[in-house]
C-alpha cells in the first residue's frame, strides 16, 4: 500500500518536475543573446627584421549577436570599431598612419560552470575574423585586410531576467599591416588585446 500510494505521488509530482526543470534552463541559457560594449584595444610591441611596430591604444565599441545551440554550446557573430594609429619604427626612420580599424569575427563558445556562483555565466569563446585597416587622413594609401584568430572568454551577471551585465577579455592575433611598404614589412604576428564591459540582451 505504501509503495502503491509512493507510486501515485511520484506519477503526479514529476510532470510539474519536468515543467519546473525546463523553465529553469530556459531562464539560465536564453536561446538569443545581443549585446553592446564600450572597450579598447591594446597591442603587444613587436619587433622583426630590424622593424618595430607599435600601434596606440585606444577605445572604441563592439557589436554582438550570439545564439545558444543548448545550455553548453553556441555560435556568435561580433563587429569592433576602433580609431588608432599604426606606429613603425626602423633604424633611421618613423613612420604613423592614423586609421579606422573594423574588425569582424564569428566564434564558437562554450559555457562554462562558474566556480565562485551559479548566478555568474561564464564562457570560454574562439574563432576567426578579419580586421580591415583604414587610412584616415588620406586617400593616397588603400586600405589592408588581415585575417585573424579570435580567442578569449568572459562573464556574464543577470540583473533581470531579459538583461545581464557583461565583462569579457578576448585577443586579436594577426600580422602587422604594411599598406604595401616593404621598409616596414614584418612576418610577425601582432596580438590585440581587448577588455569590454556593456549590456546584454537575452530573448
């Protein structure tokens, strides 16, 4: 008899369990996600056949769109603005190009379990891009595309249920722009380096 009525509870207990489960990870894993960030970008000094390079740092602004394949996996796309100066130095000359830098990459990105509190979502991203260098102040020089590898990772912290707090660090590696001058060609790669912080977006 009391395995009889254990029975009865569990069969009508466990639907609302499922219920109760699947809200709760349609709430920790929403199935979209944009987000906008206010960063910068900060590059790592190279030096390479007698060539240093050295961009400035400067802020900008990012763009994302991600969505979530399950509560582990998902895909993102990012667009990144930046106004900087490309800076070579050789062993008798300078030279300083002001441009616009975009940057565009997708990603794959893998959540992870946070160690310090489920409420914070973390997650671990890496892909491909490309960053488009484009002269500024003149009309004489072309604009130069270089590949890139995107890596990096980040938080996430809700502070509602549609909106969250996001901080991340991701990295740019790809060559150094030459705009075809070959006293300032290196075969190095350059890594840049950008912290962001901004608002997400989940529906």
């Amino acid at each position: 008899m009391n395995r009889l009525i254990g029975s009865l509870l569990f069969i009508l207990a466990f639907p609302g369990f499922v219920r109760a489960q699947a809200v709760e990870a349609t709430i920790s894993m929403p199935r979209q996600q944009v987000a906008v960030l206010g960063s910068g970008i900060f590059t790592r000094k190279i030096t390479d056949a007698g060539v240093t390079y050295k961009p400035t740092s400067s802020g900008g602004g990012s763009f994302t769109y991600r969505f979530n394949i399950n509560r582990w996996l998902g895909v993102e796309a990012d667009y990144d603005f930046f106004r900087n100066s490309q800076k070579y130095l050789t062993s008798n000359s300078s030279y300083e190009l002001r441009t616009n830098l975009h940057a565009a990459s997708g990603a794959v990105v893998i959540n992870l379990p946070n160690p310090l509190t489920k409420r914070m979502k973390s997650y671990f991203l890496a892909g491909g891009g490309g960053l488009m260098f484009h002269p500024r102040d003149t009309e004489l020089i072309d604009p130069q595309f270089k590949p890139a590898i995107v890596f990096g990772g980040g938080v996430d912290i809700p502070v509602s249920r549609h909106l969250a707090i996001r901080g991340q660090a991701k990295t740019f590696l790809y060559k150094a722009p030459d705009f075809k001058v070959e006293s300032i060609r290196t075969n190095k790669y350059a890594q840049g380096m950008v912290p962001s912080v901004g608002l997400v977006y989940s529906f």
